[in-house]
C-alpha cells in the first residue's frame, strides 16, 4: 500500500488533530508526519498503520488513490 498525503491530510485536519498530536497518537515523529504529508516520504506499511489506529480509519482511506475529500464516511469505515 502506498500512502495518499492529501488523504492523510483531510483525514487529518477534519479530524481535528494536529500533526504534533497525530504523530504523538501514532508514536512517530512531528516531522515525519509533515514529510508524509508533503508527499516526501512514501510511509513504511508499520507506519501506516499507526497513522490509521491514530486517526480511527482504515489503512486504506489514507492510502486510496483519490482523496475521500468528499466521503466523510471514509474517515471512520
């Protein structure tokens, strides 16, 4: 699975975390979340799945080839 950052993004922000709290939910990194999200680093499969435990979504919501910008549903399958 390759991670989406505008995904990870929207999931993100309509959420309501910022990235200091998502990386701290997810045991990662401030700045890797900020890498992530600008699309700098592809995101290793352990990460994605902390990313999706910490934002409550599926692995594949943040990683889907189109953004779920318009499919609140997605944020919480």
């Amino acid at each position: 699975m390759k991670l989406n950052p505008e995904a990870l993004r929207v999931i993100r922000e309509r959420s309501g975390m910022s990235k200091a709290e998502l990386a701290e939910r997810a045991g990662i990194d401030r700045t890797l979340v900020t890498r992530l999200e600008n699309g700098e680093r592809p995101g290793t499969p352990r990460v994605i799945r902390a990313l999706a435990v910490a934002l409550d979504c599926s692995q594949l919501a943040i990683c889907a080839a189109s953004c779920p910008c318009a499919e609140p549903e997605a944020v919480h399958s």
